[in-house]
C-alpha cells in the first residue's frame, strides 16, 4: 500500500488563483437521509470530513454553492476552470498542499458518479463540487452538479522558526 503524501490534518482554507477564490474551509458530514450535507453559508465550501483530508491517498471531496437568491456564491465560476489552473489547501498543521486541475464535468444529479468522486483510484485526488446546469424553477434546484477533477502535485511545509535563544 502506497503512504500519504501528507500526514491526515483538517482543512483549514482554500485558494483557487485563477478565480480569486481565498476562503476559509467548513466542515461537512452526513444528512439524518445519508446525503451529503452542503454548507450553511453561501460564500463558504466545506469539507466532507469522512473522506481523507486533502494530500491524503484518496478523493478528497469540498462542496460549495453556485449561487443563491442574493446572487453569486464562493464556486460561481468554478466550471471556468481549466486543466492546469492550481488549486491550494491549507491544513491545520501549516501545510499547504497543491493541486492541479485535470478536468471539468457536468452531470444531471440523478446520474452523479458518487464512486468515482468519492472513491479511491489509489492517488491523492481533490474533488471540487457545485450545482449547475439548467435551473428548475419548480423545485428551486438545479438539475446537474459540476465536478472539478484535481490531482496532487506538491505540498509546502510550514516555515521553520528558529527557536528563541534562552
């Protein structure tokens, strides 16, 4: 079995240059239904917290809204993103971990690839959801979900600090 690339430490924040995205991370579990909670606030992802952390083998997964009836929300632009763009974590314990965009798809929700967005393909994996698509007025939903496929490339260290002389 292959280690993890970084040690398991809570998500903190998130950083996505090519959108301008700097946000603080939330954390996210299970609904009493068994889905997927979303996040509370609108301009806030979170973090599934029953999957590995980001840098960890496995698909790590962050949520965040589209919009809402105030306008734009923190992953309003997030199907804009291109094969390359970068996408940062920071970790609890100081680390930031990078990642590399691979692609960007769409799926109507009643065909969600829940495996291949939750699972493991045995590599450090960041998966960045929204909704999208066209919009259902009637149930106030959309229709598909946009999923960002990331890879891991890199992860940074905290800065040392030498100690302070007695």
């Amino acid at each position: 079995m292959t280690a993890p690339a970084v040690l398991r430490s809570v998500p903190v924040a998130l950083g996505i240059p090519a959108l301008g995205v700097a946000v603080p991370l939330s954390s996210l579990g299970l609904n009493s239904d068994g889905t997927v909670e979303v996040p509370t606030d609108y301009q806030e992802p979170g973090w599934f917290r029953l999957g590995p952390t980001p840098g960890q083998i496995g698909s790590s997964v962050i949520l965040g809204h589209v919009d809402s009836y105030q306008g734009p929300a923190v992953f309003f632009k997030l199907g804009t993103l291109r094969p390359g763009d970068r996408v940062d974590v920071l970790l609890a314990d100081g680390v930031v971990v990078h990642f590399a965009v691979d692609g960007v798809a769409t799926y109507l929700k009643s065909q969600f690839p829940a495996d291949q967005v939750y699972g493991s393909n045995g590599s450090s994996a960041l998966e960045l959801v929204t909704c999208g698509g066209q919009f259902d007025q009637r149930s106030g939903h959309y229709l598909s979900n946009i999923v960002v496929a990331t890879s891991l490339v890199g992860s940074t260290s905290p800065a040392k600090v030498p100690p302070t002389p007695r």
